[in-house]
C-alpha cells in the first residue's frame, strides 16, 4: 500500500488540530506522521483509510465561510495561544464559519473551566478547615460553570438541528456533555466525531473515558469503531491497555498492526512500556523506558510511569537521575512534581513526597496519579483522613481509576471497617478482574468480617487471574475448607499449594541431598512452615483413607526437606510422631528414609 495517502492524512491532522488549539491532538498526529518510513514507498500492510466523499453543498459553504474568516481566525488564534479566552470568545462572537464558532466556544469551555479551576487550587492549598465564604466562592463557581456549559451545550444542538455540526464541533459537544455528566450523549457524539475525521486523537481519548468497560463488551465498542481505518487499532490498543492492562489478547493484534505502519513511533513503543508496567512485568517496562529515553533524552510524557516502575525496584539511583533530568527539563510540569514526589518516598521522606504532589496538583487539578500516589503517602504517614480525601479526588476525576478503589479498600481495612472495605475492592476487582491481588484483598476481607463463603468465591476467583498471588489465594481456600469441616476440597488445595511449591523453587535454593525433586524448597521459614502443615494434613487425609504409602510420602517430605528450607522444628517432630504411630501399626515401608 502507498505511504503518501496516509501522510496526507496526517500533515493535514496535525494542520487542522493546530488551527483549533487542540495541541495534544496535533502533537499526536505530527508523531505518528515523523514516524512513518522516511525512504519506503509501500506500507508492509494493507492501510484502510476513510472512505472519501463528494464534498456535499453543506462542506462547500463551511470552506466558504471559514475562507471568508480567515482575517479574524488569525487574530482569534493568536489571542487563543496568549490564553486570553475570553477575548477570543468576544472577537469571534459574529462569526459564522464551523472553524471560527469551534474556537470561540472552546474558548467559552476554557475559561470557565479556568475559573472553577482557580477556586479549586486554592482550597488544594489549605491545611486548615475551608471557612465559609471560600467554600461559598467555589460554589458560586461551579455553579456559573454549570451554567456556561449549558449554555454551550444548546447552542451546539440548535446548531446542529438547523445545519448540522463538522467533526470538530461534535467533538466539542462531546466534551461539554461528558463535563456534565451525560456521559452517553457524549459517546454517541463522539463516535459521530471520529468517524467523520479519525485523525483527532484527542476526540479518541475522550470517546475512551466514556466508556464502561464493567457493562460494555468490549467487542460491541471494536465493532462500532471498525469503519475508523487504522485509527480504530490506536484506540484499541490505547483503551485495552487502560482498561485491562493489556492483558487482552486483542492488544498484540493491534499493536503488531500499528507497529508495522510506525516502526519508530514513541506511541507504540510507549504503549508496549506501559502494558509491561500494568502486568507487572518491570524489567521488561524499565528497559523499553529507557530505550525512549534514550531516542527521546528531553520527552516528559510518560516519565511518571517510569518513575513508578524505578520506585517498585527501589532502583534509587536511577530514579534520582530521572528526577534531576525532568527538573531540568521543565520544573513546572505535574510529571516531573510526580517523579521527584516518587523520588523522596523511595528515600521514606513522605512529607516532601506529599508536598510534590500537591505541587502537581497546583498545575493540574485534575492529574490522576498525584492524587493516588499522594493517597499511598498518607497511609504510609498513617494519616487515614487525609488518604480517604485523596482517594476520594481520585475516583471523582476517573471512577475507573482501580488504584484509588483498591486504596480505598485498604484504608476503611486499617480502619477495621470491613463493610465499607469489601465494597471497595469489588469496585477495583470490577476494572480489574483479572487482577489477582484485587481478588484476594476481598477474600482477605470477607474472612475479616466472617463472610466464608464469599471468601471462598473470591480465592478462586483470584486463581483464575495473574500468578502473583496464586500461592496465597490456595494456602487460604485450603484453610477455609478445612475450618468448614470440608476435608476433601481441603485437601484438594492443599495438594495444589505442594505441587506449586515443588514447580516454584527458589533459583538459588540447593536441593536436599538424596531427595531430589520431592523436598519442598520455598522462599522463607514461614512458607516451608505452610508447606509442612499443608503436608501433615495431607499426610492425615490419606491415612484415614488408607494410603499408608502415600501418607508416609509427605511425612518424608517434611522431614528431608526441613534441613534445606526450615521448617519448624515443632512440625518436623510432629511428622516423626505420626511416623512412629503408622510404625508401631506396622506400617515400615519407609522407615529406613527416616531413621
């Protein structure tokens, strides 16, 4: 397939995007066009690009009037870079043309947006209980937002009922129903956006946020954005990662795509970066981090994740290298407050960490991870109050945020509110039902708070997600069905968590001599401990049931395997006392092993 047409598209992405201020989407778009093969003449794969349509009478007057515009739209966009909105919004407020009544409600929606915004950062700065009359103001505030998006919200529809709405203005609509709170009005408008002009990334990442991916297939949303051409892989791609981490299977096919049309784009390499980080697989995240860093020394996008990831490596020297470049670079970017935030709670100065991230949000009120991570830092300075506002912010600016919900958890945990603690977790295992660790911090809960059956059901639900918390959701099913009098599914699990035991050794853990692949070799006492009381019921199971050979086999294990990974001596003696007892019945097949 020829490259030139998908160059097009891109240089005039990047040329429209611009004209409206809508930077982030232009930024994309000139990313993904430097991207391209510079010397390839055909694409390595089929490209589907929009369909192309007679430009209708409707067009035609649109490009009429923007072209008869033009004089003030330069003006208007100049005011509008100086972030003068309000002049903006007063220059064009005669303007007819789609492009110039983009600008100018925009700028409407920014400036109040502005506004509501200014209040807010101030009652971000007290430490103290608001007084009144400030807690009045931001009412005032967000009342006269309310309003102005109101007002914009009607002039758009009006406009759209007596001559129809560009792409761009759907996009704008979009954005004004979602800031209402009409969420599937706005999917709907935007869904209209992107399939009119795809190449506005901007008009994708909202369409995402609207998206309830609890309630909504996700094949129902990939077949109602197929006609998008490739854009429709970038957003999949994108919200798979979000959504689920990328641990969808779909997500490589996607990728696989966008990597063959860019084979040097930031985007992709990022969204590969990321999926590592959220399966947890940081080595491989750190290290595609890096190589971005490397072909892009000066880009701040991104660099808070990577600075989590340096965090949970408790790599500090790296971390502290990231911190100090991202301050020279720009100081007064909430990515950077955020890596220098990460940089002092590597080194437990968590009232500086705090102080960061509270400078993140003095510039951004709305950056999702300060005010998670600031949530993180007050559990670790044991200020409950203060983690539960955090959190809270958190869900407020993304409800599908499962970190804020799992830290909410957390919190009314440590409170000893098992209730409003189980509630929850089921919100984070929701956006993350994959996600072992959610499952198992609710089955944890549940125990807590005497519910076992719910228990039961949330241990086995976390065995069908990652493997991290596998050893644990089957040690604690194990001791749930043996406390409710179920020994045969007591057993089944115990017999689980030996065979994991046995398939997981510890890399640097020498194996017993003269036992070779049955002793037992985890990391710990406390886990061999588990193994060996997992091993003696076990042994007692199948006692009772008569495999004297059988029961005599995990007795062995105990014994032989305690030299190597220290298990307690109460339970090595345990296992010789139930021995001797199977001994003296006359059961010595294997007595030898052992004396």
């Amino acid at each position: 397939m020829d490259v030139a047409p998908l160059r097009e598209q891109l240089r005039n992405a990047t040329q429209d995007c611009s004209a409206r201020g809508l930077i982030f989407a232009a930024k994309w778009a000139a990313e993904q066009l430097c991207s391209l093969p510079a010397a390839a003449e055909k694409l390595p794969v089929s490209l589907v690009l929009p369909k192309a349509t007679e430009t209708n009478e409707k067009e035609q007057r649109w490009a009429v009037q923007d072209a008869n515009e033009h004089d003030q739209m330069l003006l208007g966009k100049c005011l509008f870079d100086m972030r003068e909105f309000d002049r903006v919004a007063s220059h064009l407020q005669e303007c007819k043309g789609p492009r110039a009544i983009f600008l100018k409600l925009y700028s409407r929606f920014l400036s109040s947006d502005k506004e509501a915004g200014s209040v807010d950062k101030e009652e971000h700065g007290q430490e103290e209980m608001v007084v009144s009359a400030e807690e009045s103001e931001q009412r005032q505030a967000v009342a006269r937002r309310k309003r102005e998006l109101v007002a914009i919200r009607d002039e758009l529809e009006q406009l759209d009922r007596a001559t129809g709405l560009d792409a761009f203005l759907l996009y704008l609509l979009g954005l004004v129903l979602k800031a209402l709170g009409q969420r599937a009005q706005a999917r709907s408008a935007l869904l209209r956006s992107v399939h009119e002009y795809p190449c506005n990334w901007s008009a994708w990442q909202l369409l995402e946020t609207c998206v309830d991916a609890v309630r909504q297939p996700i094949e129902s949303l990939s077949t109602e954005t197929r006609g998008a051409g490739w854009m429709h892989h970038a957003f999949m791609a994108q919200m798979l990662v979000e959504q689920f981490g990328g641990s969808n299977q779909d997500f490589a096919v996607h990728v696989r795509h966008l990597q063959q049309l860019f084979p040097e784009s930031p985007f992709v390499q990022g969204l590969l970066a990321v999926r590592h980080y959220s399966m947890r697989e940081f080595e491989d995240a750190s290290r595609l981090f890096a190589q971005l860093q490397k072909t892009d020394p000066h880009r701040l996008d991104l660099m808070d994740i990577y600075s989590n990831i340096l965090y949970v490596m408790e790599d500090r020297a790296r971390l502290g290298e990231l911190a100090h470049r991202c301050a020279q670079l720009d100081r007064f970017r909430p990515e950077t407050c955020c890596v220098i935030s990460n940089y002092y709670s590597l080194r437990r100065e968590h009232e500086k960490a705090v102080g960061y991230f509270q400078r993140a949000l003095q510039l951004d009120s709305k950056y999702l991870a300060a005010w998670t991570l600031m949530g993180h830092e007050f559990i670790e300075m044991k200020n409950t109050a203060a983690a539960v506002d955090a959190y809270r912010h958190a869900v407020d600016v993304d409800e599908r945020d499962y970190r804020a919900w799992y830290g909410l958890g957390q919190t009314y945990e440590m409170l000893n509110m098992p209730h409003y603690a189980c509630s929850y977790y089921m919100r984070a295992a929701a956006l993350r039902p994959y996600d072992s660790r959610m499952w198992c911090a609710l089955g944890s809960c549940y125990e807590s708070s005497g519910q076992q059956r719910q228990a039961i059901e949330s241990y086995r639900r976390a065995l069908l997600g990652s493997a991290e918390n596998e050893a644990m959701a089957i040690t604690r099913l194990a001791h749930l069905y043996e406390d409710s009098g179920e020994q045969a599914k007591a057993a089944y699990y115990y017999q689980l968590l030996v065979e994991h035991a046995v398939k997981n050794p510890l890399s640097d853990q020498p194996a017993a001599s003269g036992v070779g692949s049955s002793a037992l070799h985890v990391s710990g006492n406390g886990q061999m401990d588990e193994l060996a009381a997992a091993c003696l019921f076990l042994a007692a199971f199948e006692n009772d049931r008569g495999n004297m050979a059988v029961a005599q086999r995990y007795l062995v294990q105990i014994v032989d395997g305690a030299s190597s990974a220290g298990a307690s001596q109460q339970r090595v003696e345990e296992a010789r006392a139930m021995m001797r007892a199977m001994n003296q019945k006359g059961y010595c097949c294997l007595a030898t092993l052992v004396y």
